[in-house]
C-alpha cells in the first residue's frame, strides 16, 4: 500500500516537476528566426510544453532611442520590423485563452499565433492586415486590443522592454535568432538549439529525464516513472525485513 502511494507520488512529481525556462532572443522579419520557429520550436514545444517555460523576446539586433515622449526604434529588417515586432510584444503580453480554448494554455496559443506570424505570408500585404489574418487562423480574440496596443505607446513600451531582456543577455545580440536555456548563453546549447532544438532541450531538464526525451539523441533513458518504480520495489522489499 505504502509502496503503491509512493510509486503513484513518484510518478506525479516527475510530470509537475519545474518547468525548465527556454528563451528565444528573435526578430519578426528574419529568415533565420522564422525557419527557427516554424521548423524547430513549434514543433518542439507541442511535444515538451510540460516540461519547458517559454520566453519570446522579439526584438534581435534592435535599438532605440527617446525623443520627448516618443520612443523611436531602429531595426535590423527595417520599419515594418518594429511594427511586427510591437505586434509581437503586444500579443504575447494580451494573448487570453477562454473558457472554449480547453485545448489551449496561454503559452500553447501564444505559439500557434507567433507561429502563424513566422510563416511568412506577410509578405504580400501590410503587417496589420497579416497578423489580423492570423489572429483568426488561430482562434486569438480580441485582436483589436493587440493592434491597439502596437500603434500606441504601450507597444513602444512592451517592446523597451524586450530590447532590455536582450541587453541583459548581450548587447548587441551577436546572432538572431539567440536561444538559451536558464537565461545564460552556451555555444554548444546554441548550435544544437538551432539544428534539433527537442534534443538541446532533453539534454539540459533536470534529472529524471521525462519519457517523452526517449527519442532524442543522448537524453538518458531512464524516466522519472522507472526511477519511482525502482523506489517502490526497494521499499517493498524493506517492509519484508
Ligand atoms: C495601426 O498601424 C498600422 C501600421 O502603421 C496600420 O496599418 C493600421 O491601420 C493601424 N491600425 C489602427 C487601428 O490604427
């Protein structure tokens, strides 16, 4: 019975265990940081959404400048960028999911909308129109709040913002996108992230390694449930003693 309850909690604790935090330093206009999304993090974060904290950062080789009241910003693919990117910022800070969107967290959505953003068919029309477009592919309401948000001071804000959590990585960002787990920058995370991001994830979670990391390369083996198994069988055996 002890044992049982032990096993059952053993295999509870390894599926709610913390969340790792995952940050991808990016820009909404860049080739590099849409492959990026759209090939590796989306498809990664569907299989490891319990186990990563997601941190989106749009804003890449960004700068900016306060003129009076105004914030002006400066970006690596031009004007449209900072829009996209305030676009960006705005959504991941406004995304709700409703009572109807129980297939959904927050962070799920935020992925499904900054993907379809990613995908790149803003290329035929003005941002706005794009990423209103989008906003109904994937079920995010209220995107009035999210475009209001983009022309107003608030994006101008939220994406200061961004620009101050690139900074604190590095200043300026060497490459785009950046991804870092734990908020620190590793060469070798890096180049693995980019290449087979689910492997550079497995690899870095706290042990037990989930079962869901089997499949990846040099992720150990042994799942949290194996372990609290093998902790039951121990235990029963000691009763015995
Ligand atoms: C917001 O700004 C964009 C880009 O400048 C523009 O296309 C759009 O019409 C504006 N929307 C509103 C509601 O003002």
């Amino acid at each position: 019975m002890i044992a049982k309850v032990l096993f059952v909690l053993g295999v509870l604790s390894a599926a709610y265990a913390q969340k790792t935090p995952v940050y991808v330093y990016y820009e909404s206009l860049c080739p590099d940081s849409m492959a990026f999304i759209t090939k590796q993090l989306y498809p990664a974060m569907k299989e490891l959404k319990d186990h990563v904290s997601l941190e989106l950062i749009p804003f890449g080789k960004s700068t900016w400048n306060t003129q009076g009241s105004d914030t002006i910003f400066n970006c690596h693919h031009g004007p449209e960028e900072c829009y996209g990117n305030k676009i960006h910022a705005c959504a991941i800070s406004h995304i709700q999911v409703d009572s109807f969107q129980t297939e959904h967290t927050r962070e799920t959505l935020i992925v499904d909308y900054i993907t379809c953003l990613m995908s790149g068919g803003f290329r035929d029309q003005p941002y706005a129109l794009y990423a209103r477009k989008c906003a109904e592919d994937t079920h995010v309401k209220k995107f009035e709040s999210i475009e209001q948000c983009a022309n107003s001071t608030e994006g101008s804000k939220l994406l200061e913002e961004m620009g101050e959590k690139t900074f604190k990585l590095e200043n300026p960002l060497k490459s785009v996108p950046t991804i870092t787990i734990r908020e620190t920058y590793d060469a070798q995370i890096q180049k693995q992230a980019l290449n087979d991001l689910p492997s550079a994830i497995c690899n870095n979670l706290p042990k037990p390694i989930p079962a869901v990391c089997r499949a990846h390369s040099g992720a150990s083996t042994i799942s949290g449930g194996i372990i609290a198994g093998i902790l039951a069988i121990i235990i029963s055996i000691f009763r015995f003693i």
